[in-house]
C-alpha cells in the first residue's frame, strides 16, 4: 500500500456525559466485544496499509493499554507498525496538541521521515467497514488534492454534529459546513481523508505559521475553494460514537442481522485485542432474546434486546431490557435495568431497579474512578 | 551459555482412535473442546502459567490444524527470542527411519533440541488431557525430595484401576514398583503420563534404551530400566481436575461437566487462563424466539433455535426452529431450520440439513465398531453435509462426502455407520 494511517484519537469529548470522563473516546466499548478504534486499525490493516500512527491526549491511558501490543491488528513487523503519539515537551513547544492540525503538526516528523506518497486520515469514534485501496483508487482517478469520505445520513440524524459538504456533479466539493446549526445537505463528513503525505506536509507547516491548530476549519474550510477536494461516497454503514444517543443507537444496530453479518461474517474481519474470555454460560432458568452476549459472562436472568459485553455476571430473576452492560461488571439477583447504559466494573447490588424511558437513556456509573 | 531450567516435551502425536471420525482427519490434541478450546490448549496454558516458557511439541499424526493452531505460540504468549514453542515433526536423518517408533523414542530423536537449551530438568506432557496443573508446584517436590524422576499419579477408583498405568510408593511417596494395567490392581494410584526427569540422568536411559529397543516408551521402557538401576523414583499426587477424554463417552462427559451451575472445572477463575487461538472475536447473538439453557456459546455464535444443555463452538449457527440437547456442536458448524439433534457431536464445518433429525430411536451398539460408538453418541465428521430430511438413529457414525443418495429411505438406523472416503479406516 502506497500509504501511511494517521488516526485521531485524541479529542475530548463531553456528549458521551459520564461514560467519557475517565475514558478516551476511542477506547469506548462498541459491539459486545470491541473497542472503537478496532475499527479504524482494522480498516487500516485491512486495506495493506502498515504504518500507522495514533495521535491520543485526552484520557489516553485506556486507550494506550488496549494498544500495549500491536499484533492483535498485524501491526507487530519489521516495517511499519504502530506508533501512538502522545503530547511532549522540547524546547521549543510545551504545548499539549492544541487541535487536530496541531497534533499532526507535533508529530510532522513522522510524516517527513516516510517514503509513502499519501496519507490516509481516520478518526477513533467511526464505526465503519471501509477499503482504503478503494478510496486511494478514487482519489487518483479524480486527480484530487483531498478526497474526503462522505457518508449520506439519510435519517439526517445529529447533523448539527458534523461536517457538511456539498458537492458539483463530479462530487468535487464545493461548499463545506462545519457543524451548521442549519444543515442544508446531507452529505456527511466521516473524517476520514486521503491526501498526498507531501501536501499534508505543506498545508499543515502553513497552517501552524499562522498559529492555526485545527485541521477541518483551518484546511478543509479555508482551502475547499482553492484544492480540488473530492468526496467518496461511502455506501455501506458508517456512525460514529461520539454522542450519548449515538453510542447507544450503534451498539444497538448489531442486534440488526445485516449489520452484523456485514461486520463479522463478511471478511476482512475487525480484530481486536484478544481477551482470553471463557464461551458464555447461560444457566438454568434464564432468556435470552434477540442480544449480544459476549464471552466470559455467565447469564442466570433474563435478557431482552441488550447488549453484553464481557465478563458480565447477571443474577437470578434480574431482568435487563434495551439497556447496554459494558464489560466486568455484575448485577445481582432481582435486579430490573431497562433504558440503561451500565458502565464497566459496576457493582449491583441485589433488588437494584433502574429504569430509564426510551428517549432518556439512563448511565450508572461506577463509583470508584476506574479508568477502564 | 544460556540455559534454561526445565524444558517441556509435549507429546502430540497420537491419533486417538477410539474419538472415532473426530481424529480421521486430526490428532486428537487438536480436537475441539469445550466451546472454543482444542484439547492441547489445558496442556499449553498449564506450561505458560507454571513459568514454564520452552516447550517442543511432538507431533506426528494429521499435524496441519496442530501446526496452524500453535503457529509461533502467540496465544499461549509462547513467541519468545529464547524458547518458546517448537513443534518437532519426525525427520529423517543419515541413520534414521524417520518415524517415531515409541513416546520415548520420539523424545530421543529431539534430544538435541533440548541440549540447546541445557536444562536441568525435563518435563513430559501428553496433550489428551483436560485439567490444569502448576507444574512449578511439581517440580519444587522434585527438588525437595532430591528425586531424578518425579511421576504425577492420581488416585482412581479401586475398580477403574486395571486401565491405568499404577505405582506404588512407599509412606514418603518413594516409587518401589510399576504395574501396566493390571486384572487385579493393588494399588490406587494412577499415573498420569506427566513425568519430571533429571536431564542428564534421562539423556543416558534414552540412549540405552534406544539401544536396546525399537519402540522405545516411557511406562514400558525407560521407567522400569530407572526404577532396576536405583534412581530415586518419586509419585507426586495431584487431587484437581483432571479428565482424559480419550473415549468419547469420557469425551462428551468432560464437555458436559461445564454446564453445571458451578463447574468443578471452572473456566471462569481469572487467574489461570486458558489460552487458544481466537479465530473468531464478535460477540454471541441470542435472536427473538430463540431459547438456550443450560449452555456455554462460543465467539461468534448465533442460536436462533432452541438450545439445552450443550456446547456450542465458536461461529456455530443454529436456524430457527431447531432443537439440540445434551449435543456438542463445534466450531464453525451449520444446523439448518428445524433440525433436531439429541445427544450427538456434530464436528467443526459440518453442515446439518433443514429438518435432519439425529440421535433418534433405539440405543443400539455400534456393529461396526462397538468399541468406539457405544454409549449412545452419534458423531457427524468435520466438513460433512448432511442432506435435509434424513433421520439418523444413536452410536451412529458419519462421515465423508455423503449425500441423499447414501441414505436407505432417509434413514440411516442406530448402530450403522456412513463413513466414505478416508475416513474409513
């Protein structure tokens, strides 16, 4: 692959409320048994790119633990590899990365030191299947400056949220929006970009001589009349994680079969860290309906329309309906979780009810400040 | 030099002939077990957890899925720049037949594999056994009781003794006799197949030994030849888990044994993992109007049947409407629409036509080979695709590119086999 991966993962982010505050956005749990950023490094691997670099800051020790080894995404060769850079101070600069262009331009010697001609962008938080060699094939056929991965929301969900393009005939972007409170388009950007590493290079050395710092405003924005920028349309499932709302719609569409069969039976597959969790047990007495259970829980209650991640414990006669049970925790008998989201590590106690409404999704969160 | 304390020789390359069509086509190490594990996994995880870092594993039968599961060891954390996991094939050499002829003969063709490592101790494994063991507790016994060998017996039932392998011992655990499956045991005391030597004392009885024998072998040979010439011989008792699965009554058991509310072998203890190769990671899917009880799921699993007291593989689906009981379903396996399965071991990659029912009528001993399928378990083999529609009776087995047309009215009775191809042996 004629290319090098850059993701971004560093961003705080406030509308995931409670569940971001001791964990970085892209070490979020997705799916029963992922984590957000397996998707991208999945991506990445998938489309031969093998040399990636993730650019973390916020709360980045959870992530950087799920990245301690990297042959979990076949990152782990003499050439190339995975690289995670996090802030540090020199001489000149003891600044934490102060922007998306910012955190690049921190790191521009990666980029200099490679011989790859281009540069694919990812973000953290997308959940996303995406050939890269495809997206790179377009962009040289288009002979374009940036190509930008685009996704049509046709349910124009949180478009407030995004970027939106607008493009010509040719999908050359013409007008772009960042987060409008008044979207006129559909068109979202997913973040993720190709661009010539060369480029890259210019346009962010340019950016932070005028003390710019963000790569979307400050390039994307400002530059959209003056480089030729494409956008790929993106046809299969694209979300990204980064509201409560959302994080929780996206666990949720996996109990959808086609989904579920576009990521894990179709190949390439997503990899993750593995984890060395024993099969689920489910006992005596329990149901289970149309969820995801994942491996090293052991279910004695019953289960409607969840989603279990692993190492969940749920006592007798507990029932857990719509909600989300992130990893290691343990739920008691007699519980009622209904229109929830409970964090990881919690702790609930016998008889314990929670009960949210459908459009108020309630977040128990641990009470020890566990940073997984 | 750089040395290594204590080297493990696995040995891995038994077929299992009475696991029936599930060794046609792998040694038995590698058959599946338990939902996503395969039987050398306990072995390997038992290695890396007891600080045991060096292992050969010997191999000899069907080696392709042992060799693509243990790969460079990564799962068992056993990809180390010195030691690791060695898979040791037989290879022919100047003066050489190739073949191992006997347990202890494939040790002595590899031994300078391990003088590489210039241990002080060797420890002997088979990979047929489910339990977990810290082989580090084994071996400070050695070393406290000055032994040159230390045999790992456990303690069976008087009236199951005469098909084991028995010592005896003195009060201090001191070995003064060995009896080879004996009609009438004195003694209780199993031995186990795992033996901690002396390396430089082993060395020597292997050389002899291969001397004096074609077959060399460690309960037949080497032990006895030990015990004549005044080693100390020491038995080490174990009282945990521990399960052959050699038959595949014993086989079905230790699987079902895993269901139980709360397992005598439990899976679920964080600090003493069992590792295997993780071919698939998405979580299990339990869909509307599915029910499971009484289950373990592998990665990936999708039940949208009726699933009771089984084993379920990783990657397993089972279609609506379907009904399996008291069944191990293995990895990668497909049981169509309403398929009824009882009692039965449906192999990796088999396919399971719409509306099939198996394990069905009269308990009758297998005709063919009544040693094998004998307690009422009916086997389907890796890869094999059962029509839709057919009944297949209990101790049946089935295996090979089978089609309608192999089946006599749809049926295929208790106690007949269906094996075609090189299965058939």
């Amino acid at each position: 692959m004629r290319a090098l991966g850059i993701i971004l993962a560093g961003g705080k982010n406030e509308r995931l409320k409670d569940l971001s505050t001791n964990r970085a956005l892209a070490a979020m749990p997705v799916a029963g048994s992922y984590r957000s950023i397996d998707f991208a490094l999945s991506n990445m691997t998938n489309s031969g790119v093998s040399k990636v670099a993730v650019v973390t800051q916020y709360n980045s020790r959870s992530l950087i633990e799920h990245l301690s080894s990297s042959k979990w995404w076949d990152f782990g060769r003499k050439h190339g590899g995975l690289h995670v850079f996090t802030p540090y101070m020199t001489n000149e600069n003891s600044f934490w990365y102060r922007g998306t262009a910012d955190a690049i331009y921190q790191n521009l010697s990666y980029l200099k030191n490679s011989h790859e001609p281009y540069a694919i962008i990812a973000q953290g938080d997308g959940v996303v299947k995406v050939d890269y060699s495809k997206v790179l094939q377009y962009h040289i056929e288009k002979r374009a400056d940036i190509t930008m991965v685009c996704y049509e929301e046709k349910n124009k969900r949180e478009l407030n949220r995004f970027g939106i393009a607008t493009v010509d005939q040719d999908n050359r972007i013409i007008e772009f929006e960042e987060k409008p409170i008044e979207p006129e388009g559909n068109l979202v950007s997913t973040g993720m970009y190709i661009i010539r590493r060369r480029l890259l290079i210019e346009l962010i050395e340019s950016c932070a001589k005028e003390e710019r710092h963000d790569f979307v405003s400050d390039v994307i924005v400002r530059y959209r009349k003056q480089k030729k920028i494409y956008a790929y349309i993106h046809e299969g499932y694209w979300r990204s994680i980064a509201s409560l709302e959302s994080y929780f719609e996206t666990n949720m569409d996996f109990l959808d079969k086609s989904i579920r069969d576009d990521f894990f039976r179709k190949t390439p597959n997503i990899m993750s860290k593995v984890e060395d969790e024993p099969p689920v047990k489910i006992n005596y007495g329990s149901t289970v309906s149309n969820s995801l259970c994942s491996s090293g829980s052991i279910i004695n209650g019953n289960i409607e329309d969840s989603i279990l991640f692993r190492k969940v414990f749920i006592g007798n006669n507990s029932v857990v309906k719509n909600a989300i049970i992130l990893n290691d925790t343990y739920i008691g008998d007699h519980c009622h979780i209904e229109n929830a989201i409970i964090d990881s590590h919690c702790n609930l106690e016998e008889g314990t009810v929670v009960k949210g409404k459908e459009n108020e999704i309630i977040i128990i969160k641990t009470k020890d400040s566990s940073y997984k | 030099m750089r040395k290594k304390e204590i080297v493990a020789m696995l040995l891995a390359g038994g077929q299992g002939s009475r696991l029936g069509v599930l060794t046609s086509h792998v040694a038995k190490p590698a058959v599946s077990f338990g939902g996503k594990y395969r039987i050398i996994d306990f072995t390997l995880s038992n290695c890396i957890n007891s600080g045991i870092d060096t292992v050969g594993v010997l191999t000899q039968y069907q080696p392709l899925l042992l060799n693509q599961h243990i790969g460079i060891g990564i799962p068992w954390d056993l990809d180390k720049n010195f030691g690791g996991v060695t898979i040791l094939p037989p290879f022919v050499s100047k003066d050489n037949n190739a073949w191992y002829t006997g347990t202890a003969n494939a040790v002595y063709q590899n031994i300078p594999y391990i003088d590489y490592y210039n241990p002080e101790y060797i420890l002997i494994l088979s990979g047929d056994h489910i339990y977990k063991m810290d082989y580090e507790m084994m071996l400070n016994y050695h070393k406290k009781k000055k032994a040159d060998v230390t045999i790992a017996v456990y303690r069976v039932p008087i009236e199951d003794a005469h098909r084991f392998g028995l010592v005896k011992t003195e009060e201090d655990g001191k070995i003064y006799d060995f009896e080879e499956k004996p009609p009438n045991p004195t003694s209780d005391l199993a031995s186990m197949g795992i033996y901690i030597f002396e390396w430089k004392a082993f060395r020597q009885a292997l050389i002899l030994s291969e001397e004096s024998y074609e077959d060399s072998d460690f309960g037949k040979h080497i032990l006895p030849y030990m015990l004549s010439k005044n080693f100390n011989l020491y038995a080490y008792e174990f009282d945990g888990f521990w399960k052959d699965v050699g038959t595949l009554e014993a086989y079905w058991d230790a699987n079902m044994q895993l269901i139980d509310l709360v397992p005598e072998f439990n899976l679920y203890e964080s600090y003493w993992k069992i590792y295997t190769k993780n071919e698939v990671q998405p979580p299990q899917f339990i869909g509307q109007g599915a029910s499971v009880e009484m289950c373990i799921l592998g990665e990936g699993a999708e039940i949208y049947g009726h699933v009771y007291n089984s084993v379920i593989g990783s990657n397993v689906i089972i279609e609506k409407d379907a009904i399996i009981r008291d069944s191990i379903i293995m990895n990668s396996a497909i049981i169509g629409e309403g398929v009824q399965i009882y009692k039965s071991i449906i192999a990796e990659k088999a396919l399971i036509g719409a509306h099939t029912k198996i394990g069905m009528g009269e308990d009758v001993i297998n005709e063919e080979q009544p040693h094998i399928y004998y307690s009422g378990i009916s086997v389907v083999g890796e890869k094999t695709v059962i029509p839709p529609n057919v009944e297949i009776g209990k101790n049946c087995a089935i295996d090979g590119p089978v089609t309608k047309s192999s089946f006599i009215d749809n049926k295929l009775a208790s106690g007949k086999n269906l094996i075609i191809g090189e299965g058939s042996d």
